[in-house]
C-alpha cells in the first residue's frame, strides 16, 4: 500500500504513478528496475507478488488498485527508454491516452499515430435506436455546402509534432476552421485552443447529397426523354 506518488523504473515523480520499462528477462518473466529513495536499484519481478497492490487506497479491490488525489491530473504514466516521450496516460477524470501526454478534451480514448481494431471490420460501433433519439427533422438542401468544401491533402507540420508527436506521410482531409464555416457541428476545440475534427454524422451528409445528385439526373433524365420524343414526332 503506497499513500502517495509511486515511481517504477524513473525518478521523476511527475504523476501519481510513473512506470519506465527496460527490456530484462530473469528466469523467463519479464522484470523492470525501479530507483528506490535511496537511489539504490531494486529489481522487481511478476513472480514475487502475490494479491492486491493499492496506491492510495487502504483495501484494493483489484489486482492494482489506485486512487489520485486530483481529478485534473493524470494518475499514470508509462513510458520507454527506447522512445522519446510517454507512450500511454491514463487520468483520474477516465480518459486514456497512447502515444502522448496531451488529453484533447471530449475525446475520451486518444491514439496519437496510427489505430486498428482486429473484429467488426473498421470501424467503431455506436448507438442508433430509434427509441433514443429525438429527430430534429431530415438532412436536406446539403449540395451546395458540398460543394463548399476544400478536401487538401498535407503533412503535419513542426508545431504538430512538437506538440502531439509524429505522423509522418502524406494525410487527405479538411482544414477545421474552414470546416466549422459550413458544418460547425463536426468540429470541436481541444484544452489548448487547437480545432478538432470528428466525422461521425458526415456519412448522413454525404447520403443526403447523393440523393440530391440522384434526384436531379432523373430530372433531367425526365426531360431529356421528353425532348427526344417531341423530336418523333
């Protein structure tokens, strides 16, 4: 049972637990060094625990159980001598975040580079009965504001990566602030000011300005015919 910050395998306390992991193997399991106040290394196995570990909890109720002692500041932080910055944040007020130790607000889970899901082909499944909502009418007259849109194709630039880390290669989609002109509802903004873009709903819009092209062929299609038949006659 540990009352305060936890440090694992790094000195710097900067979270209520912090791990830093270094590749040994010691009689088959996996093992991470961990300084102690002294400064001294202790080495720590899998094997030599047995039960429940608490950090700020008297009775853990789990394998590891850990309470923070502030919602707004993240509680655990892994990360690698191998790469540079922290490769997983998990924060008291339940958001997690990979690859970073940047929490853009509204995104509860947060992948920094790139993601995959091994079933359910790819993408997230998410709530649609029809008993759960409250329909504000049909997306309708969309065309235009199509037509509006600058799809761009970019590389992240340097304050991108000094801020969120790395993606490199070639990406293709929109500028937010050119996006919140004409559908504000997909872009949101994060702690720091930065815009962001989430597409869920811009299948709808897309649906709706495919019927609209399809209702106006047939139009034409209509009149074309039309035409063609008064020269018949």
């Amino acid at each position: 049972y540990a009352q305060n910050s936890a440090a694992l395998g790094t000195r710097a306390f900067d979270a209520f637990v912090s791990t830093r992991a270094e590749n040994q193997t010691v009689g088959g399991v996996k093992t991470f060094t961990a300084p102690s106040v002294f400064q001294s290394s202790v080495s720590f196995s899998s094997a030599t625990f047995s039960g429940n570990v608490g950090i700020g909890v008297a009775s853990p109720q789990g394998n590891l159980h850990i309470i923070g002692s502030a919602v707004d500041k993240p509680y655990i932080f892994v990360a690698s001598h191998t790469i540079g910055g922290f490769t997983l944040m998990v924060s008291t007020d339940g958001y997690v975040v990979v690859g970073s130790d940047v929490k853009l607000s509204g995104n509860k889970f947060q992948v920094n580079g790139s993601a995959g899901k091994t079933a359910g082909g790819t993408s997230w499944a998410d709530l649609s009965d029809a008993r759960l909502k409250n329909i504000k009418g049909n997306v309708e007259n969309i065309l235009d504001k199509i037509n509006s849109l600058r799809p761009v194709k970019y590389e992240w630039n340097d304050l991108r990566k000094k801020k969120f880390g790395d993606d490199p290669g070639v990406k293709y989609g929109f500028v937010a602030q050119e996006m919140k002109e004409i559908f504000p509802e997909f872009i949101g903004q994060d702690t720091n000011g930065y815009y962001t873009y989430n597409p869920s709903g811009y299948e709808a819009v897309l649906t709706a300005a495919i019927r609209e092209l399809s209702a106006l062929v047939q139009k034409q299609q209509k009149e074309i015919d039309e035409l063609k038949k008064g020269r018949r006659k």
